[in-house]
C-alpha cells in the first residue's frame, strides 16, 4: 500500500502526556507524546466517530471523550466498550524539529483487534447465552483470547447483536436507518467461527452440569458458559396490559412495533420516569404524541442522581412539551379491546392511544438452577467474572466486586466491557475486573455522562449548577467521590478516575 508523508506538528508543540488532532492529507491523525515518543493513529473513535483528541490520555489509552471506549495508543487497538474496532495507526518520524506522519493512500477508519481462527479439531465446546452487548462482546473477547474451539452465542430474538440503547433514542424517532442496527454483519460473525442461534429459546440451565435445555427438548453440553441473558422488563400486573396498544420498550422488535403503532396514534402515556420511561417519552413527543409520564417518584432520578439534577431533567422534559403526573401511581387500565384510559391512584383518568410501560428491569435468570441467586435475582462473580466451576455471568444479570462493595449495573458499556472480560477470562486470561462503570443518556437534547458508582451518596459538590448549560456534580460518601455526572464537560470526565 503507497504511503505519503505528511509534516503534521513540530517537535515542540506537545509534551510528554499531551494529544492534539492533526491533519496528514485529508485524514484525522491524533498525534500523541507519551515517555518522549510520539504516537499517531486515526483521530476519530469507531463508536460514533468523537474526536479523540478532545478525550483523554491514561498513560497509553486514549478515552473516547463521549461514551468512554478506550484504545491503546501503540497499536490502536480497542481496549474497551462500547467501540467494536480498533484504529489504524501510523509511522511517525521525528526529522530535526519537524514530526512527520507516513499514512497510507486508502487508509481505513478502523480495524478489527487481532482475533485466532476457529480449529475445526478443536473439540471444545464454549456457549454464551445471550445476544446483546455483554454477549456480542464476549464473543469477540474468546477469539482475542486465543480460543479456537466452537463458539455458540444463543439468543432469543430473531437478529444478531445490536445497538440497542437506540432502540430508544434515534432508531424509535426515524432518525437511524434500520441498517445503523448491527454491531456486526452476518459475515463477521461466519468469519470469525461464532455460531449464532437465533430464535432459539432456553428453558433450563443446569449449572453444575454446564448444560442448557432449549424449548424443542434439545440438551446442550459445554466445557464453559457465559450467561449474560440480561433484564426482563417489569410489568405492572394489571389487567389489561396485555391489550395490543400497551408496549413495553426493551428489544428492536419492541422499538419497531411502536414506531407502526405511533403513524395512527396522537396521545402516549409513560409510566415510568427512569431512563426508559423519559427516554421513550422523549422519542414518542418528537414523534408527534401529547405524551404524559406518570411516576411514584416525586422527583425523577432523585436516587440516583439527587433532587435538584432530577428537578432539572424533569424541567428539560417539560420545556419540550411533555407532562407529567409524579408521586402517583396507576391503579387501572381501561378499555375494551384497546386501553384508553389510564385511572390513576388518586382518580385522575388520562386518555391515551397508547401505554408505554418503563419501570425497570428484573435480571432474566429464572431459567438458572443449580446456583444461588442474589435477593433481586441476580448472579454474584468473582474479580474474574466466574460465577461457578466454568460458568461465567455478565451484563445486567451479574453482581460484581468493586473495591469495598457489590453492584449490578444495567448499562450498555458495562454490559459490553464485562462481556469482553468474561470472553478473555474463558479463553484463559485470569485477569480480574476492575473497568471503571460508565453510562450516559441523553434526555431531550441534553446527554448526560456519569462515572463510577454511588449506591448511595451522603452529599453533592457542585460546579456549576443543573440549571446550566454545563456543569459537573460529585457524588461523595464519607467524603469520598464515589461518582461524578457531567453535562457538557466531556474532556474533564474523560480525564477523571474516581
């Protein structure tokens, strides 16, 4: 491949530690100075293409400033969810003072981490249960590791893994093709040996024996198992919500449904004021409903995020237009063969086209046998992501060690980050886990970035205020920051560790 050569910066425009984004041609280059060498590789992240150069450096990882993925900065490749890929790097000379970057003709803008080629004489057998984040990621996890055996990835839904916090945002809005959708190809998952059984149903999982049960009364055997079957959406348990106008708002199909349902609808009600819920209200309103959120919560995300960011959030929503009924709950649904009314604890009827339901997630382990489960039906690991004798758990399902407590985080990134452990622990890596949680979410056209984890806070420090275009809350505990949420300050987040 034809190389040209590019002066990009001088010598004495970056110190030990520092990044810039640069220009070799028509290509984004970040050049980078780390122990008195530079570095360069292509400047845009292969998540949602964020300018690195406005991220951060951890010695020789470079943090995506907007969702975090992380890349080693010698060879480029990924080191952290949510990025699949990792990037091209480039020939950096130093000649006198001038630094000069050598790049290809045709360089690409991303490319795959080094994985090992399935063996067909390999007789090992290693079964990851679920399709989404934690499971796509794993897969890919196993081959970086070095696994040549058989991979099966098993799932429910009639797809390959996805994008699924769009489900919510842009794709139910009509702003993200249907093509957006994948992380990866058909192809991808054919080339690299990863077996996809789509549509296909487990209904018991034998721990001790590593052996799953599927719904034809089929029996599967491994030598190791990842479960990472996520959260099943909670419902209410009223009559009614079964009716063909009530959804619930967790897989692509669910996403699509509404999307058909909302050309012949005008008004939405919300129950649930978490991410779901104002994420979904957020999408049907600019879809064009008059929608209603209604929540038991005084105060949206009060504990999580405190009272006065909630009252904020809450203020975004309904700048936009939407309303909301909060510390009520719903007592009834009613309707003959659709829901139009939503009857309230308090006796307040809303009139509705449509019921969106968004009031969390219970983990999806009611299949697991042979292994105790947490109090919220969850899966408790090790630093290594080990839940028994071969059997590994990630995702929304998994309990996880960090530092003196205990969390079960319903996250993409998380979800992906530990899924991709789990793979490199099950290929043999015997490394513990010990990735910084990370979320963000967008509510109106704010986005929202949080970093670490406060199960529970004694107070917040400010700078800056909610009501601001920008500014950073910190979450202490015995006046120590367990966590901090950011609105536009995406460079200061990046560089934090807490």
């Amino acid at each position: 491949m034809a190389l040209r050569d590019y002066v990009v910066a001088r010598v004495d425009e970056l110190q030990n530690g520092q990044m810039k984004e640069v220009k070799a041609g028509e290509t984004d280059v970040l050049l980078a100075r780390v122990d008195g060498t530079f570095y360069a590789l292509y400047g845009k992240c292969t998540h949602y293409g964020a300018p690195l150069a406005q991220g951060a450096l951890h010695g020789r990882r470079v943090r995506c400033p907007w969702h975090h993925a992380c890349f080693d900065l010698t060879d480029g490749r990924r080191l952290e969810a949510p990025a699949l890929d990792g990037l091209p790097t480039y020939e950096v000379q130093v000649r006198g003072e001038e630094i000069i970057v050598s790049v290809p003709e045709d360089t690409p803008d991303r490319v795959t981490n080094p994985m090992a080629k399935a063996d067909p004489l390999n007789p090992a057998v290693y079964v990851i249960l679920g399709g989404g984040a934690a499971g796509a990621f794993a897969a890919e996890g196993l081959r970086e590791g070095g696994f040549t055996g058989r991979i099966l990835m098993i799932t429910a839904e009639d797809t390959v893994p996805y994008d699924r916090p769009n489900c919510s945002k842009e794709y139910l809005q009509g702003e993200a093709p249907e093509e957006w959708m994948p992380l990866r190809s058909e192809a991808f998952y054919r080339e690299n040996g990863i077996e996809l059984l789509k549509n296909c149903r487990v209904t018991q999982v034998d721990v001790p024996a590593r052996r799953l049960t599927l719904a034809s009364g089929e029996t599967l055997s491994c030598e190791k198992l990842l479960l990472c079957m996520g959260g099943e959406p909670r419902r209410l348990g009223l009559p009614g919500e079964n009716r063909p106008n009530v959804f619930l708002l967790r897989t692509l199909a669910d996403s699509r449904r509404l999307q058909e349902t909302a050309r012949q609808s005008r008004r939405a009600v919300v129950i649930g004021s978490s991410f779901i819920g104002l994420e979904g209200a957020m999408s049907l309103h600019k879809l064009g409903y008059e929608v209603t959120v209604v929540g038991p919560e005084p105060v949206p995300f009060a504990k999580v995020f405190g009272e006065e960011v909630g009252r904020q959030i809450q203020q975004w929503h309904e700048d936009a237009g939407i309303r909301f009924r909060l510390g009520r709950k719903t007592d009834r649904l009613e309707g003959e063969e659709k829901v139009g009314r939503v009857v309230l604890d308090n006796g307040e009827v809303l009139e509705t086209d449509l019921v969106l339901i968004g009031i969390g997630v219970s983990p999806a382990t009611g299949i697991v046998s042979g292994l105790a489960l947490e109090k919220d039906g969850g899966i408790r690991v090790d630093r290594f992501l080990q839940a028994a004798d071969g059997v590994f758990a990630a995702g929304d399902i998994a309990h996880v060690p960090h530092g003196d407590e205990v969390y079960r985080i319903e996250h993409w990134k998380v979800a992906g980050q530990q899924g991709y452990h789990a793979g490199l622990n099950m290929a043999g890596a015997n490394r513990p886990y010990e990735a910084q949680p990370f979320f963000w979410s967008l509510q109106q056209d704010k986005t929202l970035s949080y970093l670490g984890h406060a199960q529970g806070f004694d107070r917040i420090a400010f700078d800056g205020r909610p009501e601001d275009d920008s500014f950073r809350a910190d979450y202490l505990k015995d006046e120590t920051v367990r966590a901090t949420l950011t609105l536009d300050r995406d460079t200061e987040l990046a560089e934090r560790d807490v």
